[in-house]
C-alpha cells in the first residue's frame, strides 16, 4: 500500500473551517458525514460547490495531496482536482477518468445520470491546475496516473458500500484502462467509450485506415482541399493577418508548422466526426476565408492556446502512448515539415528521447487478464483502428461493441437499441443495480458540450459570416475541441 502522507497542523485547521462553513448547506446527515470523512482523510480539503445544479445530489469540490513521485512518496507534492457528486453511500460510484484537465464546475456525465449513480470525476495529472510546480516531464507516465487513481480509490472507497466502475471516453477510457491494468481490483468494472490504443511513434495503421474509410469520393475531395490549402497558404495567411486575431499565437510551434499540421490532420478528424461533413469540404476555388474556417480547428490545436492547454498529452504521445501516422504521399511535394514528427516540441530532451513500448505489455494483459471491461467505438472513427482487445474465452465477461457509422462520440447510450440492451444488462448485473426507471431521471441537465463546428453549420454564403464564426470560436474556443477526449 502507498504511504499516505500526513496533514500538516495547518491544512487540519483549514479542513476544519471548510466543514464548519460550508456543513449548514449539507441536507442531510449522510451529507455531513461525507464532509467530515473527507475532511478528515490525510492531505484532502473537501469543500461544497456554490453550484448545485443536480436534484438529488450533493456537489463537492474535492483537493488532494498528491506525490509527484509516487516513488519518493516525501517529496514534491501537488494538488490533484476532484469532483465529486454525491447521491448516497449506498449506490454504486462511476469513476470519471478525465484524460485531460477537469471541468471546472460539478458536471453529471451520461453513466452516472442514466444509471442513478455517484460520480467522482478526476483532473489527470499535469492538465490544467493539476500540475506540479517543478512540472518535471519525466513524471507524467500511466504508472504515475495509475497511482494517482489509486490512493484517490483506497482513500474514498471506503465511504461507500456500492460497486465502483471506472470509465472515460477517448483519452479518459484510456486512462480508466491503464488504471485498470495497474490495479485491477480497485474497482469492479470499467467501461472505456472510444478509447485507443496505438503502437509506437507514427503507427502505420491509421493510414490504412484513413485510405479505407468512407466514401471514395470523400477521401478524394478530402485530399483536393489538403492540397488546395497549401498551395494557397499564401492568401489564408493574408487574410488571418487581415483579420488580427490576436488571440492566435504560435511561439511555441511556429505558425507554418503549425499550418501544415492543421491540414495533415484534416483526413483525421473528418472522420472522427463521423465524416458528415464530406458535403461541405470547400472546393478549389473557395475564399480565403472558406479554407480558413475549415482549419480552424488544427490551428487552434497547435497555437500556444492549444499547447497550453494539451501540450502534456504531446508529450505523453512522444514517450508512451504513441499517436497516427497520417497519409501524405499526395502532399510530400507541398509539405516542408513532417507533420507527424513532435520530437521539437513534446519537451523531451535529446538524452531522454524515448519512447517506452508499455501498449504491447498492457494489450497482452487486455488479451489474457481482463475482465468486466466493456469498450465501444465507432465504425467511421480513425481511433478504433487502436482497440483494445479484451479476452473472449468461455469465462471472461468482457464486451465490444462496434457502432455502425458511429464517430468519436459513440458510446453505450447511443448504441442500437438492442447493443444497448445487452451492454445495460451487463452493467446492472455489473453493479447490482435494479432498472433504473424514467421517472428517478433529472429534470436539470447540463448545456451539452458543442461539438465541433463544421462548414455543415456556418453560412457560408459570405466571408462576413465566416469572420463572425471564426471571431465567435477564438472567444471559446473549446467549441473546437477536437483531440481525443476534450
């Protein structure tokens, strides 16, 4: 078991006026209890959100003392995220693995409102205000994540009496799956939503796939605009240097690595969408501002905002986890860069230049030892080229469903209804959980995430209507999330 540090005077004191502020607003004993049992936990501040938006639930803002290393458990600590929405000790927990920073404010996902459950949604290491002050690199591995997750386990399970389930969607799923693999009965099962699992620097998989998928006539109108933006960079880089969007900055990559990244990755995430945006790929005699919007997304990526706020999963994907290869044999004569190379700014040093084979030994345990995992993807998705192969002997409860035309969306709740009904079957029997009837659903949910916007949903009758869009998207440019698990 991982030493669990101790709570200085100080940070007991602190708890302490936490609870006695915020326990007035706490409904019910149970609640108060949960406080104080929190409170009381080494090294943790457990504090009541002003938003309370769920009926039925008790939003909490967790704090936690984590080792940087969980090796040198007395050295640098940092302050891990949690969130934390609680219905009753009784009920089973989902387990919400964020593969990247959390949200900000208490947010019910899908699992836990359909099926009744608690949920604890967990920032991942270096992603956001998770993130240790020295931010020494070499520290952000799936081990070091997978021990996070388990000192937050062995340090809140005991509370509850329910069946625990760890789950994520994309890098999340991932995440809940590593965890997995290190510590297999922390909880009872996982359920991991689009989750990839790619093999080395460049996996030449994704490019079959990519040449594969959809429509001829998509792929071959995909790769027109590819080679139509390169070409006519020098009038997209007019027209953004018209517009002075200042928000958009590229220190850290360089604008024009950044530009041939953009429209590389565009065959990518067509299909991560699901494709549904084939109708609407400018041709090549669109505007300026056309073939901008339609590389909004990958510009934003790699502008420092984008760095920023994903630069650790870059370096995650250089050192571990490994990401695509992309087609660009019909670029290779306009391209001045190698889109997919990242060594210049995954912030690896050129003695630490490694990359650790770890997916081959976790898909063998995957293959060989899982069990009570459950995974979907999406048929049109580039992701589910990297699945995960749970074992499918006799006795092994492990299930993977494919969704038919299904993108990076694609999860249990969205699957045909009869998938549906076996995967739901499998959980309730997973967590002991009766059927959850319509009426115990909640009235308030919250604003769904927009997904990302495509030329399907701008006017494009116009480059004023385009410049709205686009000024609309750089003063939130979360609605153009498009990497895994954003």
């Amino acid at each position: 078991m991982i030493k669990i540090l101790k709570k200085t005077a100080a940070l007991s004191l602190l708890a302490t006026a936490c609870l006695s502020t915020f326990a007035s607003h706490a409904d019910t004993a149970e609640d108060q209890a949960l406080l104080q049992y929190l409170n009381d936990q080494p090294g943790m501040i457990a504090t009541i959100n002003a938003t309370q938006r769920y009926p039925g639930y008790l939003a909490v803002d967790i704090e936690f003392q984590q080792p940087a290393d969980h090796q040198q458990p007395n050295g640098e600590q940092f302050t891990q995220h949690l969130k934390l929405l609680h219905k009753d000790a009784d009920t089973a927990m989902s387990l919400e693995t964020h593969g990247y920073t959390g949200f900000f404010s208490p947010y019910l996902f899908t699992l836990a409102d359909e099926k009744g459950l608690n949920q604890l949604a967990v920032e991942h290491r270096y992603f956001g205000p998770s993130t240790p002050a020295n931010k020494d690199m070499s520290l952000l591995t799936i081990e070091q994540a997978a021990d996070d997750m388990h000192r937050i386990v062995e340090t809140i399970r005991p509370f509850y009496e329910g069946k625990w389930i760890s789950t994520g969607s994309s890098k999340g799923g991932m995440t809940a799956m590593y965890h997995r693999y290190y510590y297999p009965q922390d909880v009872d099962a996982t359920l991991a939503n689009v989750a990839p699992m790619s093999f080395g620097r460049k996996d030449t998989r994704y490019v079959d796939f990519l040449e594969n998928v959809g429509t001829e006539t998509c792929r071959e109108d995909i790769k027109e605009f590819q080679r139509t933006a390169l070409i006519r960079k020098g009038e997209i880089d007019a027209f953004i240097e018209s517009q002075q969007w200042t928000f958009m900055t590229f220190e850290t990559v360089g604008y024009d690595v950044a530009f041939e990244k953009a429209v590389a990755e565009y065959s990518f995430t067509m299909f991560q969408q699901g494709g549904w945006g084939c109708d609407y790929i400018p041709s090549s005699d669109a505007s300026a501002a056309q073939l901008t919007w339609e590389i909004m997304g990958g510009l934003l990526d790699f502008s420092d905002w984008g760095m920023d706020r994903y630069g650790s999963y870059i370096y995650q994907a250089y050192t571990q986890l490994g990401y695509p290869e992309l087609p660009m044999d019909h670029l290779s004569d306009l391209l001045t860069t190698d889109p997919t190379d990242y060594r210049d700014y995954a912030g690896v040093t050129a003695e630490n230049d490694h990359f650790d084979n770890i997916m081959h030994r976790i898909d063998a345990w995957t293959i060989a030892k899982a069990d009570k995992v459950m995974l979907v993807y999406g048929e049109l998705d580039p992701w589910s080229t990297g699945q995960f192969r749970p074992r499918v002997a006799k006795h092994a409860d492990n299930y993977t469903f494919m969704k038919m035309g299904g993108n990076h969306y694609s999860s249990i709740f969205n699957l045909p209804p009869e998938d549906k009904a076996v995967a739901e079957a499998a959980l309730n029997e997973w967590l002991d959980l009766p059927e959850v009837s319509q009426s115990l659903k909640h009235i308030l949910r919250p604003v769904q995430t927009p997904k990302m916007a495509s030329a399907s949903a701008v006017d494009l009758s116009s480059d004023e209507a385009i410049i709205a869009k686009i000024k609309a998207v750089l003063a939130n440019p979360e609605i153009l999330d498009r990497r895994l698990g954003k």
